[in-house]
C-alpha cells in the first residue's frame, strides 16, 4: 500500500508541474505583450507630449529655426525619460525611445526641407527608430493629426535595414515627408497626408501592414512634419 501510495503521489506531483509549466509559458508570453503594449503607447504619449510643447513654445514665432534636440531639451518640451543620462559620452541633446531607438528634432520647411539657411523654417521634423512591427502598425494607425488644426503636414512610416547603426542626419526624412504633394504607399514605406484621397492620417490597418514591413533584422521607423 504505501508503494502503491508513493507511485500515485509521484504522478499527481509531476501533474501539477505541468501545469504549473504550462501557466508560467502563458504568463510570459501575456507579459511580454503587455510589456510591447506599454512601450508602443508609451511612445504616442511622449510624441505627442513634445508636438505640443514645441507648437506651443511656438505660437507667437514666425519660424522654428534652430529648433533641434538640444534645444528642445532646455526649453522643458522633452519627457524627462527620454533623455541620454551618460553625458560623458557624449551624449548631450541625444534622446532615445523606450525601444531604444533614436529620437530627432529638427526645423524645416513647409516647401522644402529647410537645408538652405534662407529658407523659413516654418516646420519641424520628429522623427523615432528602432521599432518593431506591431508597435509601428499601431502607431501608424493612431490619428496624430486628421484635422486641419492639428499642423500635421505629413506622417512618414518606413523600413530601415540597419538595425544597429545610429542615424546621424535626418535630411533624407525631411525630404521624404516633403517633396510629395498626395501620399503614398509601397512595401515597407508610406506617406500618409492629412485628408488624401489615397493615403490620409491615420492609415487603415492593410495599409500600416504594408508600410510597416520590417523584416528579419530591419527595424521601423516614423516621423511627423508639422508646422
């Protein structure tokens, strides 16, 4: 009786384990996505948190010259966890997301991209890296702007192949959400303009899908133009 007893105790006990097993692989997995949850809203909060702070510091300007990450930072319209801590590096005016991608600022141009020192910089570029698909498509999908009060001028969705090197110029994202008068939209890149027949803010989700298509080692990026 007490082997019969120890061999039933045995299978009850390896039972359990299992199930325990099974309980702790679900709640992983739950957590990791609430985890990506998280960051992905993260992320809209502390973007839109500095499109109001800049369109506001901005009201009574004419222009946004000299806007760029430094001096966003001294005029308090940076979330404070976006800031690179080891100055030492560095790191000065360098922000980065809870994914850990880089964040720009940078003036521009209704017409242009404002590289031209006589060109108003009547815009400013936001530009974040380094996200992965799921957090693209839900940003993309957001309404960052489909009113005319908003100053969004465009939204920019697009796949960058180096996940690992850091952009050091953003000229070519400037140019991207500008030089386009209706939006578009292929594998892995999408413009999307506020009240467009074809491609408006926010995209539907088959069209985040496509815009948002970064594969194996390729990371997402997107960047709002306002004014």
């Amino acid at each position: 009786m007490k082997i019969n007893q120890s061999g039933r105790s045995m299978i009850e006990m390896l039972g359990v384990l299992a199930i325990i097993g099974v309980l702790s692989i679900g709640g992983i997995a739950g957590y990791s996505k609430a985890m990506a949850k998280y960051r992905t809203n993260k992320i809209i909060d502390q973007i839109s948190h500095i499109i109001t702070n800049i369109r506001t510091a901005y009201t009574d300007q004419a222009s946004f010259i000299h806007l760029d990450n430094e001096l966003a930072i001294d005029m308090g319209a940076v979330p404070s966890e976006l800031l690179v801590e080891n100055l030492a590096n560095n790191a000065a005016g360098k922000l980065r997301n809870v994914f850990g991608g880089r964040v720009f600022i940078e003036a521009s141009s209704t017409s242009g991209s404002g590289e031209d020192d006589e060109v108003l910089k009547d815009a400013f570029v936001i530009t974040t890296y380094n996200m992965p698909r799921e957090a693209c498509m839900s940003i993309a999908t957001s309404d960052w702007g489909s009113g005319s009060s908003s100053g969004l001028l465009a939204m920019h969705v697009y796949s960058r192949m180096n996940s690992k090197a850091d952009p050091t110029s953003i000229d070519e994202v400037i140019d991207a959400v500008t030089k386009y008068d209706t939006g578009t939209i292929q594998q892995g890149s999408a413009i999307a303009i506020p009240g467009d027949d074809k491609v408006k803010v926010p995209l539907n989700v088959d069209q985040a899908r496509t815009a948002c298509y970064c594969p194996n080692k390729s990371i997402c990026a997107v960047s709002w133009k306002f004014y």
